[in-house]
C-alpha cells in the first residue's frame, strides 16, 4: 500500500518487513523508515505531518512526522542516494517520526 500527500511533499509505503517508508516527493529521497509493527505493514495513509499505519499484528500506528528540511542535500558525500540505513538528520527537521499511539483490538 502507498499514500501520497502532494501539498506537503510526502509519500509512504509499506513494506513486508513490517516498516512503513517515507519519502520526500519533490527531491526523490527517502527521509525516514518508520518501525514498530510486529509483522507486514499493511496499509498507510498520510495527512500533513501524520501518518496512519496498519498490520498484519492487528494494530494501527499513529506516526507524527518530521518537517522536511528542503535545504538539506538529497545526496551523501559519495554522489548517490542516501540509502535506508543513512537516513537521519539530513533530510528531516528536528525530532525523528515517532509513534504517537499504538491502537488494537481489531481482528482479521
């Protein structure tokens, strides 16, 4: 699943790695990878700095998201894209996307 916010730049996608992706749209680059579902991220859905994510483990997440940083390079020191794991302070603003509430109880 994928969710798109245009006014504000930002796209996600779930992945079955149990992570949900978040990108910036306007330069192409991933900004974060929000992590907390305990199996395959399902479906997300973005509205401005929030992000709503569910799973296969029956829960939904509520993210708040980074301000992105539109000064910051979109590349790392070696002239490519900044991969999953270099992610960080480079692309995003302030605090890291944190989860803001976890909510269960549905069933399949």
């Amino acid at each position: 699943s994928l969710s798109a916010d245009f006014g504000v730049g930002l796209g996600a996608a779930c992945c079955q790695d149990r992570a949900v992706y978040l990108w910036d749209l306007r330069r192409h680059a991933l900004l974060a990878v929000l992590r907390g579902h305990l199996d395959e991220a399902r479906a997300v859905s973005l509205a401005g700095r929030q992000a709503l994510s569910c799973s296969s483990d029956r829960t939904l997440r509520l993210w708040d998201l980074p301000e992105v940083d539109r000064e910051a390079p979109a590349e790392n020191d070696r002239g490519r894209g900044l991969s999953a794991n270099e992610v960080g302070d480079l692309a995003i603003r302030g605090a890291s996307p944190s989860c803001r509430a976890v909510l269960e109880g549905h069933v399949s």
